[in-house]
C-alpha cells in the first residue's frame, strides 16, 4: 500500500495535515533533544523527511523503513539522507545501537505494537530516549467531534483528489480513529520496558508526542 502512495506522500500529507506536519517533525527533533554527534533512529522513516529534519540538530540520523517504493522516493529526493530497509519487529542494527530513536506516524501500521516498541528498546542503549510522533485523540469534546467528521468524511473526499492511491487514505482515517488515546499508549510503551513516560499534545491531541528512558 505505502509503495502505491510513494511519489506524492509527502505532498499528500502537508495538504491533509493543513501544513502542521512540518511543525509536527519539528517539535519531535526537539522533543529528542539530540546533540551533535549522538546516533538517532528514525523507524518507520518513508521517504526520508522526517530523518532530514532529525539531521538538522547536528547528530548522525538514520532513516529505516520496510516499504522499497518509500525508500526509492526519499532517495531520489534527499540522497544524502541514510535510507535503509528494515522491519520495525527485526531491525537491522546490533544491541544499544544509537543514543535516540524515534518513529513518526508509523507505530499505527505494524502488526504488533507493544512487540514493535521492545525493538526500538533493543537497539537504544541503557538511558537513552525515545519519541513516538503519532496521532492521538484531542482533548476537547466538540474539537474531536468535528476531528472525527474530518477524517470519516472529508479527508478521504481530499485524498480522491490529490493521492495516487485514495483507498490508502480510507485505511488512515480508520486506523487513526481505532488508536488508543494518550494514556493507553503510555501503557503498552511501560509493558515494552520503557521508563519516565510522559506526553505532549499538539494541534489540541491531534498528534501527541511520547517521550521515554530505556532502562
């Protein structure tokens, strides 16, 4: 499905998240904290723009990503921006590998999240982060109310229009709305291991920001 939607991802998804996405990857490099010099992961990495922007802090940022047709894109757009395959349940890189890592919109899609999350632990070393960058549940009633609507109805109407593949963004609308809220996220990221969790909402708990401490 994401090799379907490759060639016009990124441009789909500024206009269906009304330009917020870019703040969105900002404020998750920021939520990192990363120094140059510290190793980061970027799990879940598509075409590579959300790894470009970790680059920014100065610290050496490696994209992984499970679909080719992703990977392909982001090459050909950001060459300089490490691109590699990888499943986010067996990734390719030895224990205690980087100083962060992070995933971005990407938890959602594999097949077992608390397994997923035990992963990520795997190859950060002992007392370094974590950010889960991913859509959440907003906090006012009547704001999700008319969140709900937008997804159920007009951003599947939007993405008949500018997606190359409108059926893929049925599946995100669903998949957003069958989340869990920000508390139940905390508590499969405690199951997997992951210490000193806390959140931040963004754009009202459209998004939330998971930050955590590998023990």
């Amino acid at each position: 499905m994401f090799d379907g939607v490759a060639d016009r991802y990124d441009r789909t998804n500024t206009i269906l998240a009304f330009g917020q996405d870019k703040s969105w990857r900002r404020s998750t490099r920021m939520a990192l904290d990363l120094k140059p010099g510290e190793r980061v992961l970027d799990v879940g990495a598509g075409t590579g723009v959300s790894t470009e922007e970790l680059a920014n802090s100065g610290a050496y940022a490696v994209g992984s990503d499970i679909s080719l047709g992703m990977l392909s894109a982001g090459r050909r757009t950001r060459p300089r921006v490490p691109l590699l395959a990888g499943d986010a349940l067996a990734l390719p890189f030895g224990d205690a590998s980087f100083d962060a890592t992070t995933i971005s919109f990407a938890l959602r899609n594999v097949v077992d999240t608390e397994s997923a999350l035990r992963e990520l632990a795997r190859v950060t070393r002992p007392g370094g982060r974590l950010v889960v960058c991913e859509f959440s549940h907003p906090t006012n009633s009547a704001f999700r109310t008319a969140y709900l609507q937008y997804l159920m109805k007009s951003l599947p109407a939007v993405a008949r229009r500018v997606a190359s593949n409108p059926d893929a963004y049925v599946y995100l609308a669903e998949s957003i709305r069958a989340w869990p809220d920000q508390q139940g996220l905390a508590e499969i990221m405690a199951k997997a291991g992951w210490r000193a969790i806390r959140w931040r909402n963004l754009t009202g708990g459209v998004v939330a920001l998971h930050h955590a401490i590998r023990g």
